[in-house]
C-alpha cells in the first residue's frame, strides 16, 4: 500500500481499567451479587447476537471483545448497515479474530442507550473484557472493510502486540499508565499522522515484554536498529513538538535510496542531505555503501545519506546537481531550505574517513557552497529571447535596462509549455531598447538567490538601486 495514501491507524491495545470502574468476567455486578446463570446460547440473525437489557451483562461475561449495534427498526441507516454487519461477523468467524458482534434494538431498551450514552442510530459500543462502564465507540466508515480493520487493530496480549509490529514496517505504540493529559496527546499526533500506524497500551506484561518501566512512545521498524524510544518526561509531560519531530526522523532508513516513491520522504523534512552517487551495477561503488552508512548514525535528524544510482532514471537528479553519470561515485552535499550546494574539496576517494570530514566540514561552515555557471554562448543576443549564463548578473544588474528573465530547467514539462509563449512574448517587445527578455538555465546555472519551482520569473527594475 502507498504509504502516502495510507490513512493514519488509532490500534487501542485493550485498555483494562483498574480499580472499581473495571469488572472482569465472573466478577458479579456492582454489588458483588453471583452472577446470573449463562445461557448455552444466544438468540443470533445472521451471525450477529440479538441481546437485550437482560442478556447483555451476561453476554459480557462470556465474551471478552463485543461489538454492539444500537439501533432503531425504523432507521435507513440502520437497514443500510444490516448487510455490512453481517459481513464483518462472517469474516471474523473465518479468519478467528476473537470479537463477536451482537445488536440492541435501542427503541425497545431506553435504559441502555440512556446509560451508555446513546443519541443516534445506527452506533456501534465496543466492550472490553467484560466492562460495561467505558466502551469505546465506534467513528470509523459504515462498511465491512472499515469495521473489520478497526475490531482487528484492537489488541489483547503480546502475541497481538508483535503481529501488530509484523504488519507494518514502521509501527508506533504508546505505552502509558493511563495519564489522560499524555494519552490525549499521544492520540491527537496519531489522528494526524496520515503515513503511520498507531498503537497504545497499558498492560504491564506489554511494558515487561519490551524492557520499559515508565511511559514511553516506541517506534519500532524493520530495519537499522529496530526501534527507537521516545520516553516521557514525568515533570513536563509528552511534548508533542519533539514527538513529532522525533517520528518522522527516526521512521526513515538511515540511508534512504533515490526514487520516485522515497522521494517525497526525502524532500518532507530534514534539511541536509548528503548525496552518493554511485552506479550500482559496479562491485566497487557497492562496497562504498557500507562505509556511506556507518557514518549516518550520529548525524541522524540533522543530515540525510542518501544514496543516487546513476544507472538508472536519475537524470534530472544529475542535472540538478551538474553532474555527469561517469562522475560517480562522488559526494555532493545540499540544503534543500537554501539550495545551497557543496562538493568535496579536491575530490578523492569516497572513504568512511573522506564521508565523515565532508559531513563536518560542511556543518561548520569550513566549505563555500559551490555555484554553476555556463559559458557565455557566442550568439547569446542574437534572439529575442536572450540566452544568459556567466554574464547573468552583468546583464541582470545592468541600471539602464529592464530585464525579464525566465529560469528553467531542460526537464520540466511546464518548461517547455511555455517556451512558446516566453518567444512571443520576447518578440513583442524586442524593439524595447530598456527591456530584455531572457532565460536562464537554473541547473546549469545557480544565483545567490533561491528558486524553488520552475518556471520562475523574475523582473529586474531599471534605475540606481532598484536592482
């Protein structure tokens, strides 16, 4: 599934309330009283339980995950609904997902859905363990995919838990000791948190099984190390800003490959990127990344390694960067806020050691960023549309003209849309002796000043200071 278009996953491990809200199975009704005799069998339409006020605290006591459908004779919705519910209870018959779903005709039981809170129908509660004080409603799609996601994301026990980390390669578990101001907090992130799946517990066997012994966000994945803590500080409480910087760090590769689907990973949130360009069809560049991503642990959150295969459709990356692909295997060095770029002094070669001074020396400010420029073509004014290069800012800060200059790239289709419109309107104004109309090719050809989508177009005032 494209991650970008997974919708964030709320996955409640079974919250077990303590103290006297929560009543286990078998443990009698508010008073202590014995709990009434079961029945062998409840009244059931199409897999799902038909209870009522009488049958739905014993129906608790011998199931441990009911979902229950208050609901109205009367209500589309509610007929709607009917078909889908069925669905789900099929489903998780066969694929023994250990939730049974059972119906209340809330019209006949005004006591019930009084208590729990009812105001509409359909609405579907979900009991947990036998307690009949908190369930937990349900807001997700009326549908049987929608529904049976969301009753299997509702864990119960450590083999849930890791078939829960098993599903995903990057799965985030909030494990709190029932802190509403944390888990309020903890819940608000994961509501929007559109690429990543959610879990939250409090089980103490879910704290044992992980070696935690306070309250901490776990990212775990399936790669680098596995999993990153994210403890809560007891005084100042979860600080959502750090966590969600902390997130989206620590669920990337240390060493992130170029292309189209890691792309937009790459460009959502650390600044710094070192490039590798290698051709991975050749053993040597291979055997560089091993020593490419030693060095990626400590600058993890401030750089990115990100590794360019020149042997496959990375042009435009090369293009860029004003590279050529028998270049490789070289470093480059980019802030994506600034655009400023950098390369290696001397060149060399790419060792662990060469990696690690680059990285520095860039961070302390030791390396000048590294600017492109063309020739100055020999015809370059003998067109409308004036070709600039090394005599940009020769031409752009000139006092006695005007001048209009497109910036594009060779790659960009809306580029090469507008190379039509951009000649016209050259033509017109060509016997304006103060305006020039120009272009400039913004990856051969790098100015102080950031350009971040193409076409740019950028007008350059005639006049003493105006430029």
């Amino acid at each position: 599934m494209d991650s970008r278009l997974l919708p964030a996953l709320l996955l409640l491990l079974f919250l077990r309330p303590s103290g006297p809200q929560g009543q286990g199975p078998g443990s009698g009704g508010p008073s202590g009283e014995l709990p009434e005799q079961l029945p062998k069998k409840f009244p059931e339409e199409d897999g799902v339980l038909v209870l009522s006020g009488h049958t739905l605290g014993l129906a608790l006591q011998t199931h441990l995950a009911l979902l229950v459908e208050f609901y109205a004779p009367w209500c589309g919705h509610c007929k709607a609904l009917a078909p889908e519910y069925s669905k789900v209870a099929t489903l998780l018959a066969t694929e023994s997902v250990r939730a049974t779903l059972a119906k209340v005709d809330g019209t006949a039981e005004p006591e019930l859905t009084q208590k729990f809170g009812v105001t509409r129908y359909p609405t579907l509660k979900l009991f947990q363990d036998g307690n009949r004080t908190h369930p937990e409603e349900y807001t997700g799609p009326w549908e049987t995919e929608g529904i049976t996601k969301w009753l299997k994301q509702h864990l119960e026990d450590e083999k849930g838990a890791q078939a829960l980390i098993d599903t995903q390669d990057v799965v985030v578990i909030g494990f709190f000791d029932l802190q509403d101001e944390d888990m309020v907090t903890f819940l608000a992130l994961a509501q929007d948190a559109l690429d990543l799946t959610f879990g939250l517990t409090n089980r103490p066997q879910l704290f044992q099984k992980f070696g935690l012994t306070k309250d901490t966000v776990v990212l775990f994945k399936k790669f680098d190390e596995g999993w990153a803590d994210f403890p809560v500080d007891k005084e100042f409480c979860l600080d959502q800003g750090h966590l969600s910087c902390f997130l989206p760090t620590h669920s990337m590769h240390l060493v992130m490959g170029f292309n189209s689907q890691t792309s937009p990973k790459i460009f959502a949130r650390i600044l710094n990127h070192l490039l590798l360009f290698i051709n991975q069809t050749l053993a040597s560049h291979r055997a560089l990344l091993v020593g490419f991503g030693e060095v990626a642990p400590p600058f993890q959150g401030q750089v990115l390694f990100v590794v360019v295969d020149v042997d496959v459709d990375n042009d435009h990356v090369l293009q860029y960067c004003g590279l050529r692909a028998q270049e490789a295997s070289t470093l480059y060095f980019i802030n994506i806020a600034t655009t400023k770029k950098y390369v290696p002094q001397g060149g060399g070669l790419v060792t662990l050691a060469a990696v690690l001074a680059f990285c520095h020396s860039v961070l302390n400010g030791e390396v000048k960023p590294y600017r492109l420029s063309q020739e100055i073509p020999p015809d370059w004014d003998q067109r409308p549309v004036k070709t600039m290069g090394k005599n940009f800012e020769q031409v752009a800060f000139n006092e006695t003209k005007n001048m209009f200059v497109k910036l594009y790239t060779t790659w960009c289709t809306h580029c090469k849309e507008m190379a039509a419109t951009w000649e016209a309107l050259a033509e017109k104004y060509s016997d304006c002796q103060d305006i020039i109309t120009a272009e400039l090719d913004a990856t051969a050809n790098e100015r102080a000043f950031a350009v971040h989508g193409f076409p740019t177009l950028k007008y350059f005032l005639a006049g003493p200071g105006r430029k």
